[in-house]
C-alpha cells in the first residue's frame, strides 16, 4: 500500500463508516483468515459502493471475491432487478462469505461462483455494467481479455493492485512473475485504443477503465 497511513486514517475518519455487517467481516477476516490485507476494508469499499451508487448498474461481475466485503459494497448500487456474480477459487471461504452475504440481506441479488475464473467467465452472460477485477496478478491480461465483450458500450472495468506496492516503478527480476504481468496489464489498457483509462493512486493503485 502506497498511501500514507496517516492520511488513510484521516480519509477514513472523513468518510462515511463501515455498517455493523460490514465491521464484523472486516473482524472475523484478519483474526481467521490468511493474507488479511487483501480485504478491500473502509476505504476501498466505500468507493466501490459510491461507483455502483454512481452507475446504478443491472449487472456486476466481480472477479476474486475473498472474504466478499468488496461484493457487499458493490451490491449497493444494483438497481431493484439487478445481480451481481462474483468468482472465488478458494472453496474453504464459501461458507463464511454465503454467511455474511445472508447478513447483509443481499444474498438474493449475488450469485456465488467458486472456481477458476478463466472457466468461469465464459459461462456468465453479459452485458456487465461493471467489472471488478482483484484476484490473482498473473492473470489480470487475461480477465481483462475475457471480460471485455461482455462489458456494454460504456461500462467500467475496474482493476486493484496495479500499483502493487511501487513495484511497478522497478524492473522485476525473472522470478518476478505478478510485478511483470500488472506492468503488462497496465501497458496493454494504456495502448487499448477501445477504452479511456484512468490509473487512480489509491491505496495500492486502482485503473479505471470505461470502454468506448
């Protein structure tokens, strides 16, 4: 993460806070779950929420669900009728994500699928208003490629992580394998002549991407 945190701290005293359901998960997932910081958290969700209030969209689809604070934040926005389907590939998280998808009262509107998402994806029917991508780095190109004909002249393509921690601003080592697939990913959406992309420093970097 590249943001101060002091000033992450006064962002979030100066946002609207988190609602009970949302403290608890937030709670539950760094005492009981690996890699905690990979939890979208206050600050994160609450813009994920404001874009879906923005964009009222019909249809979400989320790749990388986690612990599902971001799919709970982007349920807010779904018009009356709208879903939202979000992919996990750990299937030892579903029971606590259906739970706090109950608790939230959203659960009718989200469709939980745990797998592999370049399966996936190709099985979910579009158009999608919006797309959220924050899963494993190495195959953000890939997400992007997959999504992009099912994303509706207009819609928004959101990515995480595409700062990853400055280390874009280096020159990875061999090994390196996700810092080179983001430099890889952020290239190709600044070169896409389909779309108009704003890379937003937030956090650890959000590209926003609205196609043409």
């Amino acid at each position: 993460m590249i943001t101060d945190p002091e000033i992450l701290t006064y962002a979030e005293a100066h946002s609207t806070g988190e609602t009970e359901v949302l403290k608890k998960l937030n709670r539950e997932t760094f005492l009981k779950i690996l890699f905690p910081r990979m939890l979208s958290g206050h600050l994160q969700g609450a813009f994920l929420k404001m874009i879906s209030n923005m964009l009222c969209p019909e249809k979400i689809l989320e790749i990388g669900t986690y612990t599902g604070y971001s799919a709970i934040c982007l349920s807010e926005g779904l018009t009356k009728t709208g879903k939202l389907h979000t992919i996990e590939i750990n299937p030892e998280l579903e029971d606590m994500i259906s739970k706090y998808f109950i608790k939230t009262g959203f659960s009718e509107k989200i469709n939980l699928h745990i797998g592999n998402a370049i399966n996936i994806i190709p099985l979910i029917d579009g158009p999608f208003d919006l797309v959220f991508i924050d899963a494993d780095k190495e195959n953000y190109l890939n997400y992007y490629q997959l999504v992009f004909e099912k994303v509706r002249k207009g819609g928004f393509i959101v990515a995480d992580n595409v700062l990853w921690n400055g280390k874009v601003l280096k020159n990875p080592l061999p090994s390196d394998t996700e810092t080179k697939s983001i430099i890889e990913f952020n290239e190709f959406v600044q070169n896409d002549t389909r779309v108009e992309n704003f890379l937003l420093p937030f956090r650890d970097g959000l590209m926003i991407i609205r196609k043409l």
